[in-house]
C-alpha cells in the first residue's frame, strides 16, 4: 500500500501524552480479553529453531530473520513471524482444559514488508489461544468468541474516552459478520481491498469469513497458510471457512484497518486437505504437522491481535509509527513531518 498522508491531521495527544495513552490501553485490552476468553499470560519466543514447522508462514512468500546457533553446531535459528502454532503446542504441553487458553505478548520482525502506515518492520501482537472441543469447531463457536473480543475493543474505546474525551469513540455497537463469498458478490467489480474498504465504511465493524479458500472467481480473497486456520471445512451458512478477519473503518485515513486474523484451527482433516491444495504435502513430516495429524494437539482456536494497530486506532493516529519505534525510509519520514505527523 502506498503512504497515505490525510489532507488535514490533527495529532490528538503529544508524544509524551501518546505514550501514556499506549501503555494505559495495552493494560486495558489484555486483562479484558483475558477474563473474557479465560486465557492466562505465558512468556513467548522471540525465535524458533528452523524446520520444525512452528514458525507462522504467513503468505508461504516472506523471508524469516535467521541466524546460525553456535553452540547447535550453526543449526539455524529464525526469528517467528508470529505464533500461530507454537501456542497449540503450548496448550498440549501444560494440558489447558477446553474453554481455557493463554496469551502472549509476540514480538517479530518481518522484513519483507512494505513499509507504510499500518506495515512495520516491527510486529507487535497479542497471540492468544484457547482449547476447545472437537464439537466446538462451529460458525458458532467462531462468532461467539468474535464477538467477545469486539466486546473487549468497546470496553478500552471507551476507557480511552474517560481519560481522553476529545478522542470520540467510532465503534459501531455490534459487529457485523461478512463472509469473503458475500462480499465478492456484494462489490464484483472491486478488488479484495477494495470490497473490504467498501463494507467497512458502511457497517463501521466486521468480520470477515472464509480468507484463503478459492471463491466463485477461482481466487481466494487473500492468502492464508495451511497449516493453522480451517479455510475449508464447510460451514452452517453453506460457504467454506472457520476462520476470518477482524476490520474496522478508520476516519484518520478514510480506508478499512484489520485489526485481527484468528479463526478456529485446522484438525488432521483440514490439514491434509489444505497442505495438498496449497502445494505442500511434503510439510506433513515436520515436527508440528506430524504431531498435529497423529492427534497429539489438541483441538483449538486462536488469532493474532495487533498491539501497535489497535493503539493506532484507538488514539486516531495517522501512522503506525506514531505508537511504535521502528525504522522508516527518509523521504516517508520527511513526508510525515510536513504534515505534522511525528513518527518515534
């Protein structure tokens, strides 16, 4: 995407204030989702050993950070793009009862990114994760534990608004579920980001079902790795996928920001059948695939939720870089300035 730099911008908070505000409403989201979700805090890897299958492969396309361990004889580590599947490992290995999970706070760095004003070289995120039973794996469960998480997203909007009354909240009431087949038929003419763009502004809040599943063009709305969420098991409203987005409407930017991806995650059906249709059956032998597909994870669902974005958000900032110190091409830098937009 390209930097967008909105024709009048009105910095809210100070950088001092800001900072304030950051750590005030990272408190705030996480102890609400935690209680909401019934998750409890785990400390995370910063990086992971290569070839095992648990680093998060994202679109199959970005280059993991990587180094040679020494005392590992240069065995190769990388550093995770997210933690997608370490944290099922996670709940098999402290045996989490079903309707319990945990949280982490995930740091990465994912230097394939373009750089504008919601992609960092720096990833941010509540990675979190909850057991559940195989009679779980519903639309229902999916929408239920949606619906908890918006409710957390209201409850540190509106904290925000109590310490900050000049910062309006924008959240609709209720969000609205979408699935990426309605939307295709919804806007046929427009392009992925630009349906989403479309729906977003018009409801305020959805989530969006069925990301990485061919839709009726024979393209999936975006791409999602195999290994992790279920784009393919048919689901109760006759489309495919337990998975989806969690976007919202920003006015800063005037365009749609996803604050969230989760979904309920593949079991050895589902990722036999999504390895084969991504062209990877080979990562059926790695050690989270072949764990997985021998039954020794348990069944769960799970999601990433960007700390820097929903700051972002919630504070109407203008750039991601306003709430997090990372490293910036000059000229966006000097681009931001002129438009009183102070990157850390």
């Amino acid at each position: 995407m390209a930097l967008i730099i909105p024709s009048k911008y009105h910095q809210k908070l100070l950088p001092e204030t800001t900072e304030v505000a950051i750590k005030m409403i990272k408190q705030t989201f996480q102890d609400t989702l935690a209680d909401a979700l019934n998750l409890r805090r785990v400390t995370a890897p910063l990086f992971v050993l290569s070839g095992t299958g648990l680093n998060d492969d994202l679109n199959g396309t970005e280059r993991a950070v990587s180094f040679p361990v020494k005392d590992l004889g240069d065995q190769r580590a990388e550093v995770v793009h997210s933690l997608a599947k370490w944290k099922r490992v996670k709940l098999g290995s402290y045996d989490i009862a079903p309707g319990y999970g945990l949280y982490t706070d995930m740091n990465a760095i994912r230097a394939d990114e373009e750089l504008d004003n919601l992609h960092s070289l720096y990833v941010d995120q509540w990675d979190w994760e909850q057991t559940i039973l195989p009679q779980w794996r519903t639309l229902d469960y999916l929408r239920l534990t949606v619906e908890k998480i918006y409710s957390a997203l209201r409850h540190t909007e509106r904290a925000v608004y109590a310490h900050f009354p000049h910062i309006t909240p924008r959240l609709p009431e209720k969000i609205t579920f979408l699935h990426s087949q309605q939307l295709l038929d919804r806007y046929p003419g427009l392009s992925p980001h630009q349906r989403e763009n479309e729906a977003a502004r018009e409801f305020g809040a959805i989530f969006l079902i069925g990301i990485g599943s061919p839709l009726s063009d024979g393209q999936p709305h975006d791409h999602r790795a195999p290994d992790y969420d279920d784009w393919t098991t048919p689901n109760a409203d006759g489309f495919t996928g337990l998975n989806g987005d969690l976007i919202v409407w920003d006015n800063v930017l005037n365009r749609s920001i996803e604050l969230s991806s989760m979904g309920i995650r593949v079991d050895p059906p589902a990722l036999s059948r999504q390895l084969q249709m991504a062209g990877c059956p080979e990562r059926a032998a790695l050690q989270f695939h072949s764990m997985l597909l021998d039954g020794r994870l348990p069944c769960s669902i799970g999601g990433g939720i960007g700390q820097s974005r929903l700051c972002m958000f919630l504070l109407q900032k203008a750039h991601i870089g306003e709430v997090q110190a990372s490293i910036w091409p000059d000229e966006q830098r000097t681009l931001c300035a002129a438009a009183g937009i102070t990157l850390l």
